[in-house]
C-alpha cells in the first residue's frame, strides 16, 4: 500500500517566500515606479532680480530646467540678486512672492564639494523660504515643493537641483550661473541620464 505525502504548510509557505526573494532579487524593487525624465545640466546668464531690465531671465524653474523672468506669474523656484558687496543672493519663490500671492516652499543649502562633485542632492540640511548669502563658486542645493509639479506623484513630493555662480558683474547686474536639476518628483540624482534614485 503506497502512502501519499503532502508538503506541510510551513514548507510551503517558505518555499512562496523563497521564489518572492528571488523575484525580489532578479528585478530589483517591483513596486517603485522609476524615473522618466533624464537630468538635465545647462549654464546660462541671469539678471539679478532687482536692476533687471523687464522680461529678463532672473530664475530659475527646475522642472523646466530654464531660466526665466522671476516676475507675478511665479512660475520658478530660485531668483537672483546680488547684495551691496558683490554677493550672490539666492530667493526661493516664497521670499519673491506676496503673502497674497499663491506660491510654494524652496529650502536652500550650501555643499563644500565643487558643482562635479556633487552627485545627489542631501536629504537634510535645508532652510525653507529664507534667502541664501554666498560667494560665487559656492555650490548650492535646493530642495523645491511644488504641489503643481508633484501634488499627485507616487515617487516624492520635491524637486532638487544643484546651482553654482560662476561670475557675476555688479556692472551690468548679470550672473553667470550653472546648474544641474532632476525633474523628476521625489529622485535626488544629478548623474546624466534618467536617474535611478
């Protein structure tokens, strides 16, 4: 008389989890949804905010990636000025804007490393809504929430970008600036290409 024999249920339920590991291992994280803009890096030539002759780019917008007038549409995230010694001034949307005016918050952040070396955005550190005083050459980082971009998003509620003054003229009131931005809601990579984290 032949006996059957039927796999106990801890055994099955181990042999579930092993194949769900290895599922887990094979395709990486199956319920992210992964980024599908590429960074984009550029370099251009800002008006400080105020002395800008009208219509001039004096921002920047990050999911754009362009710089453009810092004027009462608010369609940015950092403006430009330059202080009374030659500074650069760094203004989140929110330091621009009117407490009438409908805007979102912009935390800023020095990093020590030069603009290359800088290759994901830190988590931490920022200050919301206040200006940033620095020299040129010093890279900053800046953490935007704008709830038009990513209200509705499963992968972050920020966008982050990394900015650098390279030169500015108190003369003519122009900035040289270059930045790197990830479009993409919720990823702090600035390596080329559609970011992975």
């Amino acid at each position: 008389m032949m006996h059957r024999t039927t796999p106990s249920r801890p055994r099955i339920a181990a042999l579930i989890a092993a194949v769900v590991a290895v599922a887990a291992l094979a395709c990486g994280n199956f319920t992210a949804v992964p980024a599908s803009l590429p960074t984009l890096t550029d370099s251009g030539t800002v008006y400080a905010l105020n002395g800008a002759p009208p219509g001039a780019p004096t921002a920047l917008q990050f999911f754009s990636g362009q710089l453009v007038p810092a004027d009462a549409n608010f369609l940015f995230d950092v403006a430009f000025d330059i202080d009374s010694t030659g500074k650069v001034v760094y203004m989140p949307q929110r330091v621009v804007a009117s407490a009438l005016a409908q805007s979102h918050s912009v935390g800023l952040r020095t990093v020590p490393d030069s603009f290359e070396a800088v290759m994901s955005a830190p988590k931490t550190g920022y200050r919301a809504d206040t200006s940033l005083v620095t020299s040129r050459n010093v890279v900053v980082v800046a953490q935007s929430s704008d709830v038009n971009t990513c209200g509705v998003s499963l992968t972050g509620s920020s966008l982050y970008a990394k900015i650098v003054v390279t030169s500015v003229d108190r003369a003519t009131r122009q900035l040289k600036v270059r930045f790197t931005v990830d479009p993409n809601c919720g990823f702090v990579s600035f390596a080329s290409g559609i970011p992975k984290d």
